[in-house]
C-alpha cells in the first residue's frame, strides 16, 4: 500500500512533485457519501485512486513515466555493468540537466512502513537510504552517500542486527546499482521482500498472466466480466474458455522465437463469445469482437488481479477507447474493493466528478512559463465548493491545465491560407 510519492529531476518534471495518498480532511457530506473512496489502516486515512488530468504535453505521462523508471531501476540495476547509462532524461531547461534528480517513495509491506529513496543522475548513484517505522517511529536501516567516499565504510550507515552482513553486499555493489536491489539478489530476507513488494505488488502497466492464474480467474469472476461487458451495450450473454494446442508456423529467421522451434506443439487459450441473438453461434473473441470489448476483457483479468491481491496499479490513459460508462466501472472496482490502489492519467472530463471522486483524488498536471511540471488538486483550490460542477469549471479553465487554442474557423483559414478573397 503506497502512502507518498516524490519525485524530482525527471523529464519536464522540475521541482520535486508528491503525490500523496493519504485523505485530506473533509468532514463533509459528499465526502461520508464516497467514504469507500478511502482505506482505513493503522489509524489513517488512505485513498484507493488518484487521477491525474490535464492538457496533451502538461506532463501527465512523464509523471508515469518517471515512477515507473524508478521502479524499474530498482528491480533491475543489479544487473548493470560499468559504461550503464540510466534511461532518463533530467528537466533540460535552467541548466537544470546537469542536477540530479530524485525518487522517494513511503509505503506498507507486511504491515511495516517504510521510506525508501534514492538520488542521481544519469550515469550514477549518489545516495539512497530505507528507513522503517517499527514501533510507530523512523528508524534507520541503511544510508548511502556516495560522496563521503571511496571508502565503503564511509559511503555506507548500516543499523545492526538488520540486514545480515550489509559491508559484504556494500562491497559488492557500484555506483551503477541500488543496494536495495543488489541485496535482494545476495539473498538479503528484508531486501527480498521489499523487492518482492516492486516486483509483484506495484505493477506498472500491463503484465501477462500464466495460463493457469487466468484460468483460475476466469472462472471465479466470470459473472462480473459478463456485467462489465453488459454495461457497455454488448449483447454477449455467455463466454466459454478454449485450451488448445497449435504447432507454431515457419517464420523468418529474424522472427524466430527463442527457445521454440517451428512445428512444435505449444498451449494457448482462446476465448469464445455467445450474443443474446443465437446461443449456438459462436464469436472469436480477439478477431470478432470490437476493439473497446476486447480491451475491457483484457484489462479485467489483471485488474481483478490487483483487486482479489490488494496490489497497486499504475496506467497511462486507462480508459482510451473505453466508454465513459467503462471507465467509471473500472473506477468502481477499485473503490470497492477492500485495499488495492489505483494511478491513472486519462483526458476523460466525465471523471472530474466529485459526485464520483473526492476533491482529493483529482489532481491536475499543467505546464508552467519555464517549462515545468508542476501537480496539484482540487482540493488546493480552497475557493471550489462541492455543489459546483467540478468538470465545468475544469473546462473553463479554472483549474489551469487544459490547453487554449484558437481553432475558429476564421483563424485556421488564414493558417491555410483559404481566407475568402471577395
């Protein structure tokens, strides 16, 4: 369960931006209304989704895209070699790519809560640090700063009795690795766990699920996937699970897939679908049904996933080609469940509903005059009341982020050059 997360430095994302998943306090009634909005652990207060909204290039996506770089270095920097260069871009303006940037996040593990961080720039680690809080106060497990160095005595703080023999891992690991993920890989019990927790808990996107797992999933959820397909007009009243075999073709040697060869048997599912027309005609479901069923069937089985196992999901513009009604159903799914967690970016106005969100859980990304990204929520905009139509006021620029284009007919024939000539 996430509680906070900062990042600075990353893309056009300048001065450190939070997102923070702990509840504002509104003791109103539309916030008792949507008190499922909300999960109640360890005496807080902590929301189930954030949606991040704003104009195309305001910096929604590098929000995303900069958290799930940070992630990913953490499961993958022990991997690293010298000569690595990180895949990220620091803020180019203000000579602001010459700075480091830097990722913190605050979150659950086991009913434990932990801060983790760390800072850098594009070809090395300078420090990071993981702290706990025990018995309800921050304590210290490790601090890294690279610059008190070379010394591995000096760069590295350890707690005793915490990680088992932390100077060996130290000594293993460069500048070019996390020692939160090298300590993983040497076999560290914390180190594994919380590396367990980005591994399997905070999933960035999309991930495919083993047949078996999809399986199992389908056939305990498969009334709620037909109701979320009825929502959205669909006439599919039944869907039957296919497990079949098929050789693989001869494809171009480019093309070949590792570790197969061509005319060997392999397992696959396929999907079927009944229509409320013929209950004895059947569709393909990946080549007959349109692209928005198709899509919602797919996202569903990892979303319920992320519901059954209380994970957190982050997604980049969920809801394209979703209907609205689709899209307010995913958002339901997350509210109703017990403890799972929900990021999101979406163009989608329909969701600046505070009849749907609390006024905390929309934030808005808008681009600044220097370039910069800059977060922040309704909530900030101490002026909105929550009888106003929050979508409204968002399209009239009230919020910021949402672009001004002159696109009058008047204005597009001079760019083209068709002015009426009278």
């Amino acid at each position: 369960m996430v509680l906070e997360i900062r990042i600075k430095n990353f893309f056009s994302i300048k001065d450190e931006i939070i997102l923070d998943f702990r509840a504002e306090r509104i003791n109103t009634q539309a916030s008792q209304i949507l008190a499922d909005n909300i999960i109640k652990y360890n005496g807080e207060h902590i929301l189930k989704c954030i949606g991040l909204f704003g104009a195309n290039a305001s910096g929604k996506s590098n929000i995303i895209k900069a958290i799930n770089f940070c992630c990913s270095l953490i499961l993958e920097s022990h991997q690293h070699n010298e000569g690595v260069i990180f895949n990220f871009t620091p803020f180019k303006f203000d000579g602001w790519s010459k700075n480091p940037s830097s990722f913190f996040i605050n979150f659950y593990c086991d009913g434990i809560e932990y801060e983790y961080s760390f800072t850098l720039t594009r070809s090395e680690i300078i420090k990071e640090s993981l702290h706990y809080y025990p018995k309800g106060k921050k304590a210290k497990i490790f601090l890294r700063d690279e610059s008190k160095g070379p010394d591995k005595t000096d760069i590295y703080s350890f707690s005793e009795g915490i990680i088992p023999s932390p100077a060996i891992v130290a000594a293993n690991t460069s500048r070019k690795c996390l020692f939160l993920s090298r300590s993983s890989q040497m076999d560290r019990e914390l180190c594994k766990k919380l590396y367990g927790f980005f591994m399997q808990d905070f999933l960035l996107g999309f991930v495919p699920l083993s047949q078996p797992w999809t399986v199992q999933l389908f056939k305990q959820y498969k009334t709620l996937i037909l109701h979320a397909l009825s929502i959205c007009d669909s006439d599919i009243v039944d869907i039957n699970i296919i497990q079949e075999q098929a050789s693989l073709p001869l494809l171009p040697p480019g093309l070949q897939l590792p570790g197969f060869t061509p005319g060997q048997k392999v397992d696959f599912l396929r999907f079927e679908t009944v229509h409320s027309l013929s209950h004895t005609t059947t569709f393909d479901m990946g080549n007959e049904e349109s692209t928005g069923t198709v899509q919602l069937f797919n996202m569903l089985f990892l979303l319920l996933d992320v519901i059954q196992n209380g994970k957190i999901f982050m997604l980049d513009e969920f809801d394209q080609s979703l209907h609205t009604k689709l899209a307010d159903f995913v958002i339901d799914l997350f509210h109703a469940s017990s403890k799972s967690q929900f990021i999101f970016t979406s163009h989608n106005t329909n969701l600046i509903d505070v009849k749907r969100f609390r006024r905390d859980q929309i934030l808005f990304a808008n681009k600044k005059s220097d370039g910069a990204t800059e977060v922040y929520s309704l909530f900030c905009h101490k002026d909105f009341r929550e009888n106003m139509d929050a979508e409204k006021g968002y399209l009239q620029g009230r919020f910021e982020a949402i672009p001004y284009v002159d696109s009058s007919v008047v204005n597009l024939k001079k760019l083209l050059g068709t002015s009426e000539i009278i």
